[in-house]
C-alpha cells in the first residue's frame, strides 16, 4: 500500500532530536546496583502500563544537594528519555536542593526533551515520582541531625 500512516496516529508519534538523543545515548543509567552506595532509593511503577522505575541518588549532606542521580528503567523509550533528562536536571549546577528536586515537575522535563507524545505523559512522570521517593528514603534515614 502507498503511502500508508502509521497507524498509531502519524504525528502524535514524532519524538524531538533530545528524545532521540537521551534515548540513544541515555545519561546516568545504572547497570549494576550492587556496587554502588546509594544515599536514598525510591521505586514507582506506573498504573497505565505496568512499567517501572528505579532511582538511586547520592546527596551532598552539608547544602542537601543531588551530587548523583541515577536510574533504571524497565520502560519504553519515552520512560528511558525523560529519566535521562531528570537526571541531568537534578545534577547539573552542582546539584539541585532537595526541597527543589522534590518539586520537579514532568513538565518541566517535557520541556527540555523538546516536547514528548500526548500519549506518552504517564512515562514521563515515573522518574520524578520515583526521585521523589528517593529523597523521601534519603530523608528518613538521615533525620538525625538535620
Ligand atoms: S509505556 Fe510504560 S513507561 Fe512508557
């Protein structure tokens, strides 16, 4: 047949250069947990397709910012792109706050990945959910003192 359009919605499908890019060439992915020492933990999977995702962060205690953020997915491209931007946005300029990286928005992320699939919302919010809970794990293991 000629011409024939995808048939998951032709253009509702386009992903953005930095999509491709963060998908191709995914930023702080961790391929083995057993050798790293995470500061918190925080694990989310997603009610819409059974995806999930894990988060590991390392925190600088004295300014409480992310030193490293790291990452793995059993999720789609979408899921894979955004988690690799999230990652980046927590740790580029030295660190976000604790308290600000709480407050990450998915579209926020959205909008540095250059925009994501209608349809593909629900992936992107598994990173900043499960960093979330990341933090929530650091906070509670380390309220002494703060
Ligand atoms: S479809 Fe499950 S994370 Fe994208």
């Amino acid at each position: 047949m000629k011409d024939e359009k995808n048939t998951c919605g032709g253009k509702g499908w386009v992903y953005s250069e930095t999509v491709k890019e963060h998908f191709f060439n995914p930023q702080n992915i961790l391929r083995d947990e057993k050798e790293y020492e995470a500061d918190g933990i925080g694990m989310v999977g997603s009610p819409a397709c059974g995806d999930m995702m894990v988060v590991w962060i390392k925190v600088e205690p004295e300014k409480k910012q992310i030193s490293e953020c790291k990452w793995r997915t059993f999720g789609c491209a979408s899921a894979i792109a955004s988690s690799s931007m999230m990652s980046v946005m927590a740790t580029e300029h030295g660190g976000m706050t604790l308290s600000r990286a709480k407050k990450m928005m998915p579209e926020a992320i959205i909008e540095r990945l250059g925009g994501l699939p209608e349809r593909k919302y629900h992936c992107s919010v598994l990173g900043h959910l499960a960093l979330r809970e990341a933090i929530e794990d650091y906070e509670k293991n380390h309220e002494h003192g703060g």
